[in-house]
C-alpha cells in the first residue's frame, strides 16, 4: 500500500475516532453514567492517531518528495497543537474537562474534514 492511501486511510480513522470520542466526552459531561475509563482509552487513541498523520504526511513530504499545499500543513500543524493545548488544560478545567475533550475532539475532527476537502481525499 502506498504512504499516500496509507495517509489517506489514517485521515478517516482520524475523523471517525475523533468525532466519536468528542462526542462520547460530550454526553458524559451531561451523563455521569458515560464517565467510565473506556472514554479515556477511546480519547488516547484519537488523540495519538493526530500525531501518527502527522508523521506520515511528515514522511510524505521528506521521504517521498511530496509537495503540499501550505493551509494543508497548517490544519495538521494545528490540530497537533490542539491536542498539546486539551492536555496542558485537563487539569485546570475541573469537571468541565469532559467538555473541554468533547468540543476538542470535535474540533479535530472539524480540522481533518477541512483537510480532507481541501486535498480533494473526502469528496
């Protein structure tokens, strides 16, 4: 399989996971009964997958000679850092961080449709 399809295919999971998990976070900030250790495993996995894309578009574009377009390096540069932002302010928000990871989560996942569109992979 080629690293494109292999970047592609990671750029749906990346969505789908996130969007799950954001979603997940969301209701458990208004449902205690969906606060249970799955949701953080789920979280972990979406969020690691963010920085897996991103060294394989960064093998794209060093190994494979790729070129891309700049906003296409900005949306994954951004959604790297907005993981590093969720995690620096989980323990600041108290019991708000169920809502801080939801609207994180789904504002990964915003970041990848946005990518995917602008690549031409999610038309």
């Amino acid at each position: 399989m080629a690293l494109r399809a292999v970047h592609e295919a990671f750029a749906w999971l990346l969505l789908v996971t996130n969007l799950v998990a954001g979603g997940w976070a969301l209701v458990a900030h208004r449902r205690p009964a969906a606060r249970v250790p799955a949701l953080w495993w789920a979280t972990t996995v979406a969020q690691v997958l963010v920085f897996v894309q991103l060294s394989i578009g960064g093998a794209l574009i060093a190994v494979a000679g790729r070129t891309v377009e700049q906003m296409h390096v900005l949306y994954g540069f951004s959604a790297g850092v907005a993981v590093a932002v969720l995690y620096g302010y989980r323990a600041q928000v108290g019991d708000r961080r169920y809502l801080l990871y939801g609207l994180g989560g789904l504002f990964i996942a915003g970041l990848a449709v946005r990518e995917m569109f602008l690549t031409g992979a999610g038309a």
